[in-house]
C-alpha cells in the first residue's frame, strides 16, 4: 500500500473498505468518520476509542493531512473570508455566511476553474486541481471552527465547476450530510454547476434530497456562448431537457442563477428568452446583478434592470428573487474568489 495514500480522499466507501481490510467491524467506520470529520484530528493517534494496533496501521498507511488558515478576512455584515492551504501548498479561498441563525459555508470544490466565465475571478485563472472529498470537507469544518458554531447551509459556490469533480464532490457532500460527520441536513446542501449535463443527469439519480442550482446566465445561446466558454458544447434546448427530467424524476426544483451584465443579457431579448425558456420548467430563478471583477470589463446594470426582470418574470408565473450580495468589501461575493487574497 502506498504509504502516501492521503486518508482524506478517501469516501465513505474507501474508509469501509480500509478498515475491512485491518479486519474491523463496519462500526468502527462511524467512529474513524467522527475523529476526521467532527473533531479534525491531525494524527490517527488521537483516535483513542480505536484499538492501538488499528492506529498503528493506519499510520504505517495513510497520511493525515490538515488545511491550514493563512488568510482571513472578515466583512463589516459579518461574512468572513478564508484562504485555506492544503498539504501540497495549494490554497483556495472559502466563506462563511452568517444569517438570522444560520451559518452557511460557500466551498470550493477545485483550485482554480478552467472553464474560463467573462465575469468571474475564478476562471480567469485557469484549474490548478481538483480538490480531494475531505479537503472540501475541511473547509466546512474550518469555518465551523471559526464561528464556534454549527454549519446549517453548505454550498459549493466558490471556487470549481463542482461537475467536473464529481465522485470527490459526492463524497464531500456526504461527508458534510453524515450524523458522523458534519450533520448538514442533505436539503441545506446546495451543487451550482454550470451546466455539465452528464453531472446533471447524474445527481438527478442520487438518494439523497441535495439541491441543485444552475448557472444559466442567458436563454440566448450565442450570448451564453460568449459569457459562458466552456460549456459551449452544451446545447440550452438540451439543458432545458436534462433540467425538466431532473424536476421530474426528482421532484424538486432546480434554482436557475443570472448574473446580470450590463449590455450584454439585461435587453428586452434576452428577457423574452429567459421567460419562454423558462415557461413550463419548475425552476426559480435568482437574479444577481453581476460582481465586478478586475479586468474582466463586466459592468453591473442599475438597479432598474433586475427589478424589470423580477417584475416581468413573476407576472409569467416564473418564481424568481434579487440576490442580496454579502461580503462584497471583501471581495467574498459570487465570482470574487482568487488563489490568493
Ligand atoms: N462553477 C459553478 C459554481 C461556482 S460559481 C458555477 O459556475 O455555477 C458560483 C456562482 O457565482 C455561479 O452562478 C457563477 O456564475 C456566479 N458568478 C461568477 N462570477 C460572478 C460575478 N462576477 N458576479 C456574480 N456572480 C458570479
Ligand atoms: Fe468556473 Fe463557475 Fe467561475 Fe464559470 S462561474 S469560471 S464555471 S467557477
């Protein structure tokens, strides 16, 4: 066995087989979860209700590797921003969102993103790697720890396309749903993709009730293509397709999200479109006047035009909402995240 085996990209099903294989019962794989999910130990010596000889092998086995906080940041509406380093020295930048209660974490599901979007920090930059199951279930972890608080709400927004990741994101995501591990109920955790529709079809087909968002961005297929590079390929007619399927099979509402960019998807055009592309589809949208972004040249329109595309959406019957933006001081907001801050 490869000694440099990282026990943290291991998924749930990964740690069973691991501790089948030093002859444990599959009890033992709550309590391992518990020490690496819940308590963020940093050496399986720690793990004292594990039997000696158990912790030895592990260690002899796996590594154990811990993120590091070498950044943070906090906003004046108490959105705190974090740059979190992984072992290899590789760091990605995660959030956390408190609310009338409720603690949301925005996560980052790779370091860096290649799908190149106009608009946002994260794409210009390009993919450095995808991260691994625990090093996104770390960062819920790490915002948890900060706060002093439990995580109700975990949404990976931040950094990566979360469909071009998909069997670590799965595992993070259970991870973050397990009583063992961070107790999130699997409703409060939210995937925002892009629009990969292999990963579409796929979460579409997964027991648990996790939430799907959708970046759409435009009904208009050459204006999306322009926004959106690197899921030209995918067709809207075949989006629409794979999304109603989902609804159906799932019996839940996808969110579809718009990012409102001043001459660009703000027309009356491309809100026709976005109404008849939406007509018939259980979706809401949630319109969010786009972030401006150092050097991509998107402008925010004013105010008017997402009250306009609110009004006419509701009298289409369209369920839709403003995004009220947090942590922008911090550059903390959608599509603000960078390798470094
Ligand atoms: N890659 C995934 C998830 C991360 S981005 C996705 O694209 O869906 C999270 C959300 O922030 C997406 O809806 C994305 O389109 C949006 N976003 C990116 N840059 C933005 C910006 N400058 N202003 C507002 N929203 C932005
Ligand atoms: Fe990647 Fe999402 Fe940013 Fe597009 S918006 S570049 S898919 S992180």
């Amino acid at each position: 066995m490869d000694k440099q085996t990282d026990i943290k990209r291991l998924s749930q099903a990964g740690l069973e087989d691991a501790m089948r294989d030093l002859e444990q019962p599959a009890w033992r794989v709550s309590s391992l979860v518990r020490w690496l999910y819940q308590r963020g130990v940093t050496s399986f010596a720690e793990m004292t209700d594990l039997p000696s000889a158990v912790r030895d092998a592990l260690t002899e086995r796996y590594t154990l590797s811990s993120p590091v906080v070498v950044g943070r940041q906090a906003s004046a509406d108490g959105t705190r921003k974090y740059l979190v380093r992984f072992a290899d020295g590789v760091t990605v930048e995660t959030v956390g969102l408190p609310s009338g209660g409720r603690l949301t974490v925005c996560f980052s599901t790779q370091a860096g993103c290649a799908m190149g979007c106009a608009f946002c920090a994260t794409g210009q930059g390009g993919l450095v790697r995808n991260l691994s199951c625990g090093e996104m279930a770390d960062q819920v972890a790490v915002v948890a720890k900060d706060f002093g608080e439990r995580v109700t709400n975990a949404v990976a927004m931040g950094q990566g396309e979360p469909f071009a990741n998909y069997d670590a994101v799965l595992a993070a995501l259970r991870f973050m749903n397990a009583k063992d591990g961070l107790g999130i109920g699997a409703r409060h955790i939210t995937v925002s993709t892009c629009g990969v529709l292999s990963g579409i079809r796929r979460f579409a087909k997964e027991p648990e009730q996790f939430t799907l968002a959708v970046s759409l961005h435009s009904a208009v297929q050459p204006t999306r293509d322009r926004l959106m590079p690197g899921v030209h390929g995918y067709r809207l007619r075949d989006l629409r397709d794979a999304l109603a399927d989902y609804a159906e099979s799932t019996g839940r509402r996808p969110t579809l999200e718009y990012a409102l960019v001043a001459g660009v998807n703000d027309s009356p055009k491309e809100l026709n479109a976005l109404v008849e592309w939406c007509t018939g589809l259980p979706c809401h949208v949630n319109l969010i006047p786009v972030n401006p972004v150092d050097g991509t040249g998107v402008e925010r329109p004013d105010d008017e035009a997402s009250l306009r595309f609110r009004h006419v959406l509701m009298r289409s019957g369209i369920e839709s909402s403003i995004r009220v933006e947090r942590g922008v001081d911090i550059d903390a907001a959608c599509g603000q995240l960078r390798q470094r801050s």
